[in-house]
C-alpha cells in the first residue's frame, strides 16, 4: 500500500480539559514537484487557522485550546522520508470562544471532503474531526444545525491553506493498492455530533458503588 507521491501533512493541534487530553485533525496536500516544508510554511498556516477556530457561527468550546499546526514531509510509505523533519508553528494556547452548551470530550463534529474526480470508494472523500461546537442541541433530533456554518468555515480555511507558498493543494489521498490522489473539491459538514473516544483517553472519573 502507498500513495500517489511523497505529500505534506499539515495537523492541527490543541488540548483540551485543563491540559488533561488533546485532540487534533490533519489534510494532505499534493504537489506536482513535491516542496519539503519549511518554518515559514507553518507559520504561514498560523493565523488562517487561528480564524478557522474563532469563528463566531461554529462555536469552538472554551475547554478547547488550539496550540499549533503541524507541516510533516509524508513519503509514498506514509512515513517521514529519511532524514527530513517536521516543522512546528506554535500558537499561544487559543481557548474557543464559547462557553455555554459544553459537550463530553469524546463528542466531536465532522467535516467530510468530497472528489469530483472520484465519485466515490476508497479515494472519494476524507474527513475531520472538530472538537465538539458548543452549540444547543434539538431536544426532538439531537441536532445543532450547523451544517453551513461549518461547511462554510472550512471550505474557506482550506482556500487559505491552498493559497501557502509551496504547502500544495488540499487533497483526498488513499494509499490502497497504488494509491489515489485528488483534489478536495466539497466540504460537507452534518449537524449531527459524532463520537471520537480515544478524545477521552487521559481524563480520570470518579465512581461510586451501592450494595444491594
């Protein structure tokens, strides 16, 4: 299994609950004449991310810090090439704006991209997973209609990414068989909150037992 071409992974990263647990989400970006990242690449995805997250309308939670991008060199293999690194650009711990309708750790909301070029099977869509909106849910469907919202917010975070300086084109890429790679050509948010358990992997709870 491999995909397409050597590729650069940018991750979105933070934590959550006090420090206590983290979360994060990634894309891959494809390039014709593969560029290995850079600093001033990860810096360069700094403030569009940091708009992405506090935007009014997708109520990121309060609990939630956003800490940093990530741009990683990704070879055919999936692995770093040999000797090439990682490039970090930090961001001062940005909690969410929201403090009301606050969600478990392992709620989250989920981004689907979608292919215009491969309508559908293994290569046809990627997704993310956000941290939980602190968004009121309908008591009769369990929904907290911010599909556009989100969809809207996304598409124009990813516009931003494909506009940094040698980080590529936002991308679905499957690395079954000889790999498929396309370009992310939807953004499809639902209003349903999803589940993500490892998100609660490091918080601890308190039980409590009766005999009977």
């Amino acid at each position: 299994m491999v995909f397409t071409a050597e590729h650069n992974l940018l991750t979105v990263f933070g934590t959550a609950f006090n420090n206590t647990e983290s979360w994060s989400f990634g894309v891959r970006f494809y390039q014709t004449v593969h560029q290995d990242p850079t600093q001033a690449m990860a810096d360069a995805c700094r403030a569009a991310t940091q708009t992405l997250w506090n935007t009014a309308g997708i109520f990121m939670p309060i609990s939630h810090n956003l800490t940093g991008v990530k741009v990683a060199p990704i070879g055919v293999d999936g692995k770093y090439p040999p000797g090439k690194v990682a490039y970090i650009g930090d961001i001062t711990p940005d909690s969410g704006p929201t403090t009301t309708n606050q969600h478990p750790a392992q709620c989250t909301q989920v981004v689907t991209f979608l292919s215009s070029i491969v309508p559908r099977g293994r290569g046809s869509h990627g997704r993310i997973y956000l941290p939980c909106p602190n968004a009121a849910i309908s008591n009769t469907d369990g929904t907290n209609g911010l599909a556009s919202a989100l969809a809207t917010a996304v598409r124009t975070w990813i516009v931003a990414m494909n506009g940094v300086t040698n980080l590529g084109i936002a991308s679905i890429m499957s690395n079954l068989g000889s790999g498929i790679t396309s370009p992310i050509a939807t953004v499809r948010a639902d209003n349903l909150p999803d589940t993500q358990r490892r998100r609660r992997r490091q918080l601890t709870s308190t039980t409590s037992s009766v005999a009977v």
